[in-house]
C-alpha cells in the first residue's frame, strides 16, 4: 500500500478487502486484552448498535511510567467556576463539545458494521478522520445506534508515548493492585 495514501483511504480499502460483517479496529502500539474483541462486538449485537467505541478506558504513559483511568465524561463541574449564568451556559458547551471529541475520536477502540462504513466512508484524510467517521455515523443513524461503552475492566489499555496524534488526560491514577486485576 502506497504510502501516499491517506489513514481515511487505507481503513476503508481495509474495510473493502474485509470479508467479515464487523471491523475491530486496533492501534498498532496499544494493549488488547483476551477478551477485548468478544466483549466490544456482544455489545455491538446486545444494544444493535451500527457501531462502538469505549468512552473510558485504562492509559499507560511511557513517559511517566503510570497507569491511569481516562474517563472525559467525568469532567462535569468544569462549570461551577463561571461567574454566572452566561458564562456557565457558555462553559457547559464547551465542555460537552470536549468530551464530544475525547469519547467519539480516538479510533483505537473502534468497533463497527462493515456495512455502515461501505455506505459511509472515512474521509479521505490523514487527520481527524476517525471522529468525523464516527460522527458521521451517529448523524446518519442517530444517537441510538453509535454507542458508548466503558471499560472498567481493563479489556484495552491505550499507550501514551509522545508520538501519539492525540492526548488524552488521565482523571485518576491506577495503583498496582488494580492493574493486576485489569483484563
């Protein structure tokens, strides 16, 4: 594959060289764990969604050397700080639009219909391709059938290495004990 080829165009030439109904998708420097494709595609099929991505999820920073949980939904008094109404309205949009971006974008945690990306495409584009997928698909298909799923049990574990396109922030640090538990 050419390398020319933007990320948009080389996951739907995957996606049409795919043979199955559901595509997982993986990031190549992230953790899966044994029962990540099993637990992302029964709740794809339980909730008959067109397609899935966590919205919590367990990160490794190399570069702290610390496990943490990332959890952007929790991030909901970000505007008690406004002085008033105005500025708490204006914060609140803010915020929703943040954790819009943090829970839809990050394309590490894709789990879809293959038919839903055959009728609506990635975009043709190295950048951002994978939240504008997503909200593609949740404008086509509503809010009911691209869903959200946190993972509490540690079935994926994101790396953080400084060569990532994105960063996420860590809302809590996860100690020994519990990383051992983890999927």
């Amino acid at each position: 594959v050419s390398e020319n080829l933007t990320i948009g165009c080389k996951r739907n030439l995957g996606a049409y060289l795919a043979s199955g109904d559901i595509i997982v998708n993986f990031d190549d420097d992230d953790i899966y764990g044994r029962s990540y494709i099993t637990a992302m595609v029964a709740e794809l099929e339980r909730r008959n969604l067109c397609a899935l991505t966590l919205s919590a999820w367990y990160d490794f920073d190399t570069r702290l050397g610390r496990c943490g949980f990332v959890d952007p939904q929790a991030l909901n008094d970000v505007d008690k700080v406004a002085a008033n109404l105005t500025q708490r309205a204006e914060l609140r949009k803010l915020r929703e639009q943040s954790i819009e971006g943090a829970v839809y974008g990050y394309g590490f945690s894709y789990v879809h219909l293959r038919s839903a990306l055959m009728s609506h495409p990635y975009p043709d584009t190295s950048a951002c391709e994978d939240i504008a997928f997503m909200l593609q698909l949740r404008d086509v298909y509503g809010n009911h059938r691209v869903g959200l799923m946190r993972d509490t049990d540690g079935i994926c574990l994101h790396m953080m290495h400084g060569g990532n396109t994105a960063d996420s922030m860590m809302h809590r640090a996860v100690p020994a004990a519990e990383m051992a538990e983890l999927a």
